[in-house]
C-alpha cells in the first residue's frame, strides 16, 4: 500500500487567534509556527495545522455527524471532562452506547468542528461489534 499513514490534520478556522488559544488549551497542544493565517501544532506526536478563511459559511457544519476522535485513558475520562466544563467548551450530548463501547466526550472547537475524546480503541470496538452486532459483516478474519 502506497499510504504511509496520517500526515495532518487541517482545519479551517474564522478567527486565527481564537483557534490558538483553544486547540493549546483544549489538547494541550504545543504551537510550532504561527502566521497571519496559519499555525502549525504538536499534539503529542500528531501534525495539526489551522488555516483561517473568513468567508466561509460555518453554518452546515453543525448538520454533520463527521468529527475527528482522539484517544484518552478511560482513568482520565472525568477530569478531561471537568477540565473542558472548566474552559467553557461546548460540549455535546453523545450518541446512546453500551459500557462495552467504551465512553466518549463530544464537544465542538469555536467554529463547530466537532470532536471525540474516546476511551476505546478500534479493537474494542470490533469486539463489541461481534459479541453485540450480529447483523454486521465482518472481512478482517
């Protein structure tokens, strides 16, 4: 396969230093560069990259269930809560879900990109598709 991995993430953003001060705050991301319209972080090993576009619409955003999900320890599940409480995120109801799912905090940066911090991993989640989901079909075995 000629795809490495992942590379980065972009976002488009409306306010360049707004978004600053939420992605370092909010994933205790670590700024490399900063320019009038662009900056490039840290998070622990991952590139994330802003671009500001005043002249998008963010409305349709809101309408979507896409959002990019990060990893957390399930031990550190309620303070990462209380710390986005704490920073005024806005936080999502999440989609209803067993305990074997795992458990997740949904929440959205200033201009509705949403986002996961999830306790599970990919092969806890097809261990619960099998014991839970008989009608799913399955092609990794």
């Amino acid at each position: 396969m000629f795809v490495k991995g992942l590379d980065h993430l972009l976002f488009s953003v409306s306010d360049l230093d707004t978004s600053v001060q939420f992605y370092e705050q909010v994933f205790e991301a670590k700024l490399l560069v900063k320019g009038k319209t662009t900056a490039y972080f840290d998070v622990n090993g991952l590139w994330l990259a802003l671009n500001e576009e005043k002249d998008i619409s963010r409305s349709d955003i809101h309408h979507s269930y896409t959002h990019t999900a990060f990893s957390i320890d399930e031990e550190d599940y309620v303070e990462v809560y209380k710390r986005l409480r704490k920073l005024n995120v806005h936080i999502l109801s999440g989609r209803p879900r067993e305990q074997a799912d795992k458990r997740s905090i949904y929440f959205t940066d200033p201009d509705g990109h949403k986002f996961e911090f999830h306790t599970g991993s990919l092969q806890d989640r097809m261990d619960y598709y099998r014991s839970e989901k008989r009608h799913m079909e399955f092609f990794d075995e």
